[in-house]
C-alpha cells in the first residue's frame, strides 16, 4: 500500500487515503476503484483531482520513514556505511 494526498482543483479541498502501490495482481475492479480514487474527488465528484505521494500524514511520514531505512540498510550493506 502507498499513502496519497488528493487535491480537488473543483472545491479545492484536500484529503489523504491509501491505494496500492502497484498493479501487479490487482483486478481489473480493483484497478479501476483505484484510477477513479485517484482521478475523481470524492467531495464533489468533479474529474481532474490531481493526487500525488502524501509526505504530510502520519501514514505519509511514516512510509518515508520506512523507505528511507531500506535504502540506509542496501546502502550499509554494499558500502559498508553505517
């Protein structure tokens, strides 16, 4: 799963949710949910919602948090840099 923040270019409001992180063994219904979450608001239904990776949530912060452990590690263990 991936943490996005959604803002309606319509009402202009704003709104974080979780989707997946890729497609991969994902449904069609599922896939489609998703590209409408991603691309219709959900206050006033308007197209055009532009959404990108949230880095302000809790859920945001702590995924960035997550990925930046996993490239220290990958990093410490080809380096050898703690």
């Amino acid at each position: 799963m991936e943490a996005y923040k959604s803002t309606c270019n319509s009402c202009g409001k704003s709104y974080f949710w979780n989707g997946y992180k890729t497609g991969i063994g994902k449904t069609v219904a599922q896939l489609e949910q998703m590209e409408k979450e991603r691309t219709v608001c959900k206050h006033c239904q308007a197209p055009g919602l532009v959404t990108e990776l949230d880095h302000e949530s809790e859920d945001g912060k702590l995924q960035d948090e997550s990925a930046a452990f996993a490239a220290n590690t990958v990093l410490s263990i080809l380096f050898g840099k703690p």
